[in-house]
C-alpha cells in the first residue's frame, strides 16, 4: 500500500508541475519576460502530492463500499457512472476548494484572503469540472485496473491542473 501511496504521489506531483508549466507556457508565450514562475509550480506540485494518496485512498474505499452493494452498482456501465458521480459530488468539491485555499496560503495571503479566493473560484472551477471529469471518470471506473487509475486520471489532469493553476492566478 506504502508503494501505491508513493506512486500515486509521484505521479500526481509530477502531472501537477506539467500542468502548471503548460498553463504558464500558454500565459507567457507572447511576452518577451516569459520566465517561468518556479515557486507557482513548486505549489501545484505540493498540492498534487499531497492529494493524489488521498483521492486515491478514497477511490478504494469508493470501490469497496459499490462492491459491497452488489448488483448493477457493482460492476459494468452503471456502476462507473456511479462512482464518477459519487467522486465528482463528494470529492470534487473539497478538492477544488482545498486547491484554491492551499494555493492562497502558500502565497501568503491570510485566511479571510483564502476563503474569498475559494468563494470567487470555486463555482467557476466546479462548473467545468463536474462535466470533464464525470467523462474521464467514467473510463476511470469502468476501464481502468485501480493500481492504475492514478496514471490514467493524472494524464488527463495536466490539462485539468493547467486549467487550476490559470483560475489560481486570474483569482489573485
């Protein structure tokens, strides 16, 4: 499990920097100053590395309680389509918002600063979450091994973590 925790946190980081660097490639790509920020990147790769164990975690303990239930929820079509929106409605929210709040913190604003970062964000952000990832997640839990799904989720999040870290800096 240790080696899955670590995998996970490797992968999820190192998408997590790619995304941000995109995303900064895209903004400064007619600039003549087009110095990467380090330190921005440095941040979503925190955030990604913190995060990617947990949701991992989280999809497991997703898995084992759909498992349980048996049935359709089980297996096949309608149970990937329930776990996708069983992740987008339970974890998509505190992500997205733990994302906008750790990323206001690390660049050091104060808490009341954070929590209007989150409230102007978040709604934006989970608009075009919920339908993206719904998507990918479909394939997560209806494709994917689970040793695998990190790296499957964490392909398609360079363009999702791209998409962040451009909130993140229009939020500031």
């Amino acid at each position: 499990m240790l080696r899955l925790h670590l995998r996970s946190a490797a992968t999820g980081g190192g998408i997590g920097a790619m995304g941000d660097l995109l995303m900064q490639h895209r903004e400064k790509r007619d600039r003549a100053d087009a110095r990467i920020d380090t330190a921005r990147t440095a941040r979503v790769m925190g955030f990604r590395l913190l995060h990617a164990p947990l949701v991992e975690s989280a999809w497991r303990l997703i898995d084992a309680r759909f498992h349980s239930l048996g049935g359709m929820l089980a297996s096949g079509l309608a149970g990937a389509i329930s776990r996708a929106l069983c992740d987008q409605c339970l974890l998509a929210p505190p992500s997205i918002a733990a994302f906008f709040m750790t990323q206001s913190l690390a660049e050091g604003f104060g808490v009341i600063e954070s929590f209007e970062r989150v409230r102007n964000a978040f709604v934006p952000a989970y608009s075009v979450a919920f339908p993206c990832w719904m998507c990918a997640h479909t394939i997560t839990f209806g494709l994917i091994r689970p040793e695998w799904r990190m790296a499957w989720a964490s392909t398609i999040a360079v363009f999702w973590n791209a998409f962040l870290s451009g909130r993140n800096e229009q939020a500031k």
